[in-house]
C-alpha cells in the first residue's frame, strides 16, 4: 500500500467540545490500541512549582468519581490488556491495548477521569503519589550512575527560568512544597477535551469509533479557560561550556549537546540527519572510529548520537559515550569533539543514504504496531495538526543533500554552541567542578 493510500484511511473528527479524534485501520485486528495526547508538559510549569505535569501522570490512575484507587490497571491488566502513560516537556500520553471488544471499557475509564478525577484525588491520595515521585527520582536520576546527566544539560542549555530548564521529574523541593489546592487546580487548568488529541487503531469502522468517542466524551464540558505556556523564545547558541563531575559511576563518560532548530522545521530534519551519520548504528562514525578503530569507547552502548525533539524552543543535537577501561574521560571527550568537528569536512553519499535508510527503518518500526501508530498518530496531530504525517515523515529527508548536511554542520556544530559534560571516576568524596 502506498503512503498516500495509507493515509487515506486515517479518519479525523472535532467533538463539539475541541477534542480531536483521529482513526486508523489496526494491520493485526483483534485489539484496539487507545492513545490519548494532552497537550501538557513539563514546559507549562514555572520555577517553584515543577514536577507537576509528571505527577499527574501518576495521578490519574488513582481514581477519579467513579473509578476507586488503582482499578483502571487492575481491569485493563485482567482482560489481558497493557497500559501505561509517559510524560515529556511538550506533552502527557497515557494509553492501553485491549481486546477490540473491551474498547467501549477503555474509553470510559478514560473519559472517567477526564471528567471526575478531581472528585478523586485526596490529600492521602496527593501524599502517597508524591512520594513515589520522589522515589522515582531518587531511583532514576540521584542514585543512577549517569543519572543527572540530563537534569545537568538541560540546565546549562537553557536559561534558568526557561520552560525546557528543568526535567519533567521536578526538583524534591518542589514536589515537597505541592499542596492539593494548586494540584486540583493544574488539572483544571490543563486536562480539557479541548486540549486532547484521542486515536484509536482498531478494525472497526470509523464512524462507529466516532460514535463510541461521542457517547462517552461528548459530554465533558471544554476548559472554562485556555492555559497558556511560559514563552519559549530562544535565540543565539548555548555558548562554550563545559563541566566536569567526579561520581561512583563505572566508567568515564562524555554527554556533549548542541542547540539546533525545533523540531518539525527543515534544519532540525538536516540535523537528524547529520546525528545519524555520526552516531547511530554501527556505520556511523562513532561507532567505527572510536570503538572499533580506536578502542576507546565501550561497545555496549556506548556511542551513540540522537536528537531531543522539543516543538516549541531550539531541540539539543546530543551525543553519549561511555570510555573503554583504561580509557580517560578527557582523551574521550577530545575525540568526540573531533569527529563531531569532521562532519563539516564533508560527508560522502553512501553515508547520507546509510542515514536516511537508518531514520526510515526506525520510522517504520516505530508504526508497525497497533500501539506505536496510535502513538505517532497522536504525536504528529497534537504538535503538528497532521496525522497523515505518520506516512509521509520519510519524504521530508529524501530532498535533503549532503553539502546541506555540512553547512548546517559547520553552523551549528561549534564549540560556540557546545556544552559537554564529562563524568569521571570519582577518586575520593563526589566533587564538581567548572571550566571556564
């Protein structure tokens, strides 16, 4: 089936009460995956009161008017069912796979707690999840080697008081100072049909699914008023930084990141381009240099280069490695400056196409589920209004040439725009220090 014939069959309604609903045909039939986008992040909060968008993930499975504490997993999990929800900076996803005839199951409790979940979240309720936040963080982030690494980036690639300063996570003081009256009020400000992008990916007809949706959410009423974001503007490179901690972690390792264009602009789709000839997959450079040439990084996992695809600010190039024994965090870290720095020497057409075939196969893999098409279906309507992006993303690299790669190489890949954080073994008590 072609994309244009794919994306043919993907449905889209409005609600009465702004909730957008998108449909696709499941490949496997027998299960409905049910993928619910709320467009709330962590880049609503402001200073003092973060970690609020990540505990509402949390929350909304505590119950809500008519559901008691924990049953939404507890019946999903009994039909053979699987659920679960995420939290970035951009959004809140919750979701579920059920058999197809449990989905009108599925979409009550849903709507359940969109509808009533205030009516459910008590002070008990508030205190016990906030301590398994904070058991998260501390499970996570404070006591994982490497943990803070990118609590650490996001704070020296963005300005304190910027929305994208801080992990979804939230600091422990934060999530100590939360009180139930703001929490109530986070909800209300945020969890609104009008701010929700629904998809279902089922065998059934999507007039019938349209129909399912309006019986059980048609009735909740859209946000009294629209909640905006703090502004994200940000302009000009991140500056020449640097950072060395010394922590028990097993080896040395190198984080470096780059500011580059938000996501969902050319520039960024050239930038995806140039980390995957860098640093995905055995044929990128990374890889053959400085594992396999060099020895100097570890093989498992060791060195790789990605991109943080944030909409609404500029998104972080980023590359990790973690040293081979023997192997310092300094001389790691000169080498990755080096081949990050060769990038703009040119790139040759079997290493363009390499990439290209790398970001499609993780495209298509990333769709070949009923679940993970939910998913981007999701994605691409809520950031982008756009579902049909789903089956149409992988043209937007085909155009893209490698003297265009360099150039934005060259641009964007300097030590003006760098910050690296190096991770050594600590020799004594944890100690950091700045470089100039």
């Amino acid at each position: 089936m072609t994309s244009n014939g794919a994306a043919r069959q993907i449905s889209q309604y409005r609600l009465d009460n702004g909730l957008r609903l998108i449909t696709a045909p499941a490949a496997t039939g027998q299960v409905a995956a049910v993928n619910l986008w709320y467009g709330v992040g962590s880049r609503h909060e402001v200073p003092g009161r973060t970690g609020f968008a990540h505990l509402f993930e949390h929350l909304m499975f505590e119950g809500s008017g008519n559901v008691p504490k924990g049953e939404h997993f507890k019946v999903i999990e009994a039909l053979g069912g699987e659920l679960n929800a995420s939290t970035s900076s951009d959004r809140t996803n919750y979701y579920e796979t059920v058999p197809e005839p449990a989905l009108d199951l599925a979409l009550w409790l849903e709507a359940d707690r969109l509808a009533t979940l205030r009516d459910g979240v008590t002070q008990e309720v508030l205190d016990n999840q906030r301590d398994v936040v904070k058991n998260e963080r501390r499970q996570r982030y404070d006591n994982q080697p490497y943990g803070t690494a990118f609590e650490r980036i996001l704070a020296h690639a963005y300005p304190e008081g910027h929305p994208y300063h801080h992990p979804t996570i939230g600091s422990m003081a934060d999530l100590d100072a939360a009180d139930l009256d703001y929490v109530l009020s986070f909800h209300k400000a945020h969890y609104g049909p009008d701010n929700l992008v629904l998809t279902v990916v089922s065998s059934l007809e999507p007039e019938d699914v349209r129909e399912r949706v309006a019986r059980y959410f048609g009735g909740i009423p859209a946000r009294e008023t629209v909640a905006t974001a703090p502004d994200a503007s940000l302009e000009g490179p991140i500056g020449s930084k640097s950072l060395v901690v010394e922590e028990q972690v097993p080896a040395p390792a190198v984080f470096v990141v780059h500011r580059v264009p938000p996501y969902g602009t050319r520039e960024f789709d050239v930038m995806n381009l140039a980390s995957a000839v860098l640093g995905q997959g055995q044929g990128s450079r990374l890889y053959r240099r400085l594992v396999v040439e060099r020895g100097l990084a570890n093989d498992d996992g060791g060195a790789s280069s990605d991109l943080f695809d944030f909409r609404y600010t500029q998104s972080l190039f980023f590359i990790s490695m973690i040293a081979r024994d023997g192997v310092s965090g300094e001389e790691l870290e000169t080498a990755v400056f080096e081949e990050t720095a060769a990038l703009a020497d040119g790139i040759g057409e079997d290493e363009l196409e390499r990439a290209r075939a790398v970001l499609e196969r993780d495209h298509f893999q990333s769709i070949s589920t009923p679940a993970g098409l939910a998913n981007t279906l999701s994605s691409y309507t809520q950031l982008f209004d756009d579902p049909e992006l789903v089956y149409t993303w992988p043209e937007r690299w085909a155009s893209i040439t490698a003297d265009e790669v360099v150039d934005y190489a060259k641009r964007l890949l300097t030590p003006e725009n760098r910050f690296s954080l190096r991770y050594e073994v600590a020799t004594s008590e944890a100690a950091e220090k700045a470089e100039a």
